[in-house]
C-alpha cells in the first residue's frame, strides 16, 4: 500500500450489495478492509481483489456488539495509519407487521442497521478529521424514504441513517469530511430473489425503467459518492431504484 492509497472500510462484504462495492473500490485503487460476523466467508472476496492485483485484508467482527466494533474501527486506523471511506452496508431484516412485531425484532434491526452505523462514523471521523479527508457512506433503502409495510423496524432503522447523514454532513464538512446516502430499491440480491411472482411484477410496475437493479449498479453509486471528484456532494440521499420513489 502507498502512502497516497485511500483505504476503505466496508462493512457486510461477504455477499450481495457489500461484496460488490469492495470488489468495485479495490478496481478504484483502494485498499479495502473487508467486514462481516466471520472470516471465512470473506476469503472469496479477498481473494478476487489480490488475483486482481488489487489490495485488501480482513476484519472479522460483530458490528452489533458497539464495543468491539468500536476498537475495530480505531484499530484499522492506527494500523493503517489513515481511514479515508466508510461504507456502512451491514444489515439484517426481521420483517413482521406492526401488531405482531416484537421488542426483540425492533431492537436488533436498530442495533445492528442503525446503532452500528452511529459506533462505526464516531470513531472514524477522528481519523477523517485528522487527515482532512473522508467520504462516509451510509447504505439505506427506499424503504427509508417512503415506508413499506411489513418493515417497520427496517425502514425506521434506515430513515433513521438519513437523519445521522445529514447531521454528519453539517458537523464534518469543516474538516473535509462528507457524508451521503445511497439508498437501493429492489435489488437483485439473495434478500429479493425468492420474492413472489404477483409481488415482483407489482414492484416492476412502479418502476421507470422496468427492472431490478443488480449490486453493481449499487457499487457504482458508491463508487462515485466515496471519490475524490464528490468533494462537494454531501448530506445527500441517492436513490438508486429505477424511478421508484420518483413514481
């Protein structure tokens, strides 16, 4: 790694929309450090970006558990000696009706979607603020932006991202610092692929463009927003949906 390489730290890497967007910032010349629950997982990932002459390692850690999230973060930046992007994409649904949603369900969403986002910029705006450069982006969802019933846990969890974002905009933008949102629609993942025929044709229905995105088309979103060419794009929520939200 050069003195002048960014490094990127990229939560939920292992699969679908997080592993595109490491595999997408190690082609944009990052080094990546690569997050989940568990290592194993995340050896196909590494393993793409250094064949691919690029340049990664591994962090295995749970980022609900505040504390050691924490000290990861702080570690990875004392290691490095520098944390220029932070991709917060880890997530998890527990998705059940209003009525019949349970404490448990609407705090571990919370905690592992929205609280985890909070630990993880906390202890990287000090290292973004001591080199007078950062690109913090936070992965929400449509869901955020206009609600979906079944997901209220989820989609207060990602309006809650919204909220953060902007106030991380207006706190950091002094130091060099942005903050921005990208939020998916439906996306080809493991999430939505078993999705029933009626629902995914009703979905496709209030698209503009007639279909579902794919990961990369995320990645790329990201891509842009984490650049040295988006220092003047913050506190913004990218819609990545095919016209969704616009219809």
């Amino acid at each position: 790694m050069t003195n002048e390489q960014r490094v990127a730290v990229v939560t939920g890497a292992s699969r679908g929309i997080g592993r595109e967007i490491a595999l997408r910032l190690a082609r944009d010349g990052r080094f990546v450090v690569l997050v989940s629950r568990s290592a194993g997982p995340l050896s196909e990932v590494k393993a793409l970006i250094d064949d691919a002459g690029g340049a990664s390692a591994v962090c295995a850690v749970d980022v609900g558990d505040s504390g050691a999230w924490q000290g990861a973060v702080e570690k990875i930046a004392q290691e490095r000696g520098r944390l220029d992007i932070l991709v917060n994409n880890a997530g998890i649904t527990r998705d059940n009706l209003v009525l019949r949603m349970s404490d448990e369900e609407f705090d571990e969403v919370l905690r592992v979607n929205l609280k985890s986002a909070f630990v993880a910029c906390r202890a990287a705006a000090r290292a973004m603020m001591k080199g007078r450069f950062g690109r913090i982006v936070n992965i929400a969802s449509t869901s955020g932006v206009v609600g979906n019933a079944g997901q209220a846990n989820y989609a207060a969890a990602k309006a809650g991202l919204i909220g953060l974002t902007k106030s991380l905009a207006r706190e950091l933008g002094g130091k060099g610092v942005t903050a921005n949102v990208v939020a998916p629609g439906f996306i080809e993942t493991d999430m939505t692929k078993d999705l029933p025929g009626e629902v995914r044709d009703r979905v496709l229905m209030g698209m503009a463009l007639k279909r579902l995105g794919t990961p990369q088309d995320i990645a790329a979103a990201v891509s842009y927003v984490s650049s040295d060419d988006a220092g003047f794009l913050t506190g913004q929520v990218i819609c990545v949906d095919g016209g969704l939200t616009m219809c």
